[in-house]
C-alpha cells in the first residue's frame, strides 16, 4: 500500500459515497439506476475504442463480475427503499472487507502479514462502529438490513472476481471500459421493458444528476481496478469502504442525519488503520 496506491483508493471512496448519495437522493430508485448503469454503458462503449481489448483469461471474470454487479444493483435499490442511507450504505459497504479478506486469501493466496492485518481489523472496527450507530435508538428493521448485508456480499464477491480479472486482463483501463459496458445494460433495459413509452418521461427529470452518478460510478471503480494491479485486494477493500465515512457525512449534512461522537471515534479507528497498512506497504 504506497501512498500513490492509498490516495487513489481514497479518492475512489470519496466518488463512491458521492454516487451513492445521488441514487439514494433520486426519488424513483430505478430510474437513478438506470441513468447511473446505462451511462456507465455509455461511458465504457466511448472510452474502449482508445484501449487495450482485456485478455481471454480475464473474460471469465469479468462476465461473472457482471452478473454479480447486476444482484448488487438490485440489492442496492432495495436497501435505499427500505433504510436510511445512513444506515443502509454504512452496512452495505461495512460486511465487505473481512469477507473480501478471507476470499483473497482462499482464491487469490494473499494472507495478510501482521501489520496489514491489524490495520484492516482496526479499519473494519471503526467501519461496523459507524453501521452500529446507524441502528442506534430505533427498533430494527430486518429487511432492510438483510437486504444490506446481502449487498455487503455482493460487493465482496465481486471485489475479489474483478481484483483476479483486471490482473489478468493486461489493461485496467480496458478492464474498466468493458465491464461497465457489459453489466451497465440490464437495469436500462429492464427499465424500458417496464415502463415501455413512459421511459423518457420519466427519465428526463433525473438526467442530469444520474449522469453526474455514473461518471462518479465509473471513475471511482475506474480506481480501485487500477489500485487492485499494484497492492493486496484485502487492504484495498478495507480502505476503499472509509467511504462509508464520506457517507455519513454526506448523510448528516444533507439528508441531516446525526453524525455523533461514536462515528468520530470509528474515524478515528479507521485512521489508525491506514496507517498501520502503510506501514506494511
């Protein structure tokens, strides 16, 4: 984890809330989805002419990628519609990097040293102390947060499918362009296909925001696949989800939910966690 590979990441994780908190802020759930995917298609179609096509071996991955993407997506939808974005975002991405731990270590053999792993069990502290406090005080709602852990898993699936695909694909940049153009087809069309002659009117109110998403979408995954070529897919998992930090604040400020003090300490906890990854970088 160089600090070239840590800023990317966090950028990432700042463009990453950002998208999020424009599908949870667009009223009708499928039409921000369909805006954000279906620009995200239109994003990997402009940009794959200009790079390297991804390698045979790296098809595999990347066409299993997809169809985890689109359960993500449909999961995703669901949590927003049953919870608070400061409670579904903060489990959703929270779940993700201990599995992503154990699935790097099963299938990709990286286990991390002793620093690496302290910094991503601190990191991964501080990540459920912030979902925890979005349940504080309220009787919880099982559904909707079933629905979040299910996208935890999602997330982490395909975090270690494209972390093996963009590997092998020789192009980050290709991997990128044609994994948004092959998974971003589905909720557009599955959107045309339910509200057939209504889809551009109910569509044309949110297209400019739901552009802003998909460029956001893609250029925060754009880091991450970038950043899965040069260090170990559990640190970068668990450094990619201090988004979740960025999350909570965007949640307090302009859906003003609380922040408090035990989502201070949790960033804090989260803190510590970097650094400890970069030391063992």
């Amino acid at each position: 984890m160089t600090p070239l590979v840590t800023a990317a990441v966090l950028l990432a994780a700042v463009t990453h809330a950002s998208w999020n908190a424009i599908a949870h802020k667009i009223t009708d759930k499928l039409a921000g989805f369909a805006l954000i995917s279906g620009g995200g298609v239109l994003i990997g179609l402009a940009l794959a002419p200009f790079v390297a096509f991804p390698a045979a071996a790296a098809w595999p991955y990347l066409l299993a990628s997809a169809a985890v993407h689109i359960a993500y997506y449909a999961l995703l939808m669901k949590s927003f519609r049953l919870g608070d974005f400061g409670q579904a975002y903060p489990i959703a991405r929270g779940t993700a990097p201990l599995v992503v731990t154990l699935l790097a270590a099963l299938f990709a053999h990286e286990v991390p040293d002793g620093w690496a792993a302290a910094g991503i069990a601190l990191s991964c502290a501080g990540l459920t102390g912030v979902a925890l406090w979005g349940l504080r005080g309220r009787r919880p709602d099982w559904a909707a947060i079933g629905a979040a852990l299910a996208t935890g898993l999602t997330i982490a699936v395909y975090t270690v499918l494209d972390g093996l695909g963009v590997r092998a694909s020789g192009s980050s940049l290709g991997y990128i362009a044609w994994l948004m153009a092959v998974q971003g087809v589905v909720v557009p069309a599955y959107a045309v296909w339910h509200w057939r002659g209504e889809t551009l009117a109910l569509l044309r109110p949110f297209a400019g925001v739901g552009l802003l998403g998909a460029a956001l979408s893609v250029a925060a995954y754009a880091l991450v696949l970038w950043a899965q070529t040069r260090a170990e897919l559990a640190p970068i998992a668990a450094l990619r989800e201090s988004s979740i930090i960025v999350g909570a604040a965007i949640g307090a400020v302009f859906f003003k939910e609380r922040f408090g003090a035990p989502r201070v300490a949790a960033a804090g906890l989260l803190v510590v966690g970097i650094g400890l990854m970069l030391h063992a970088g």
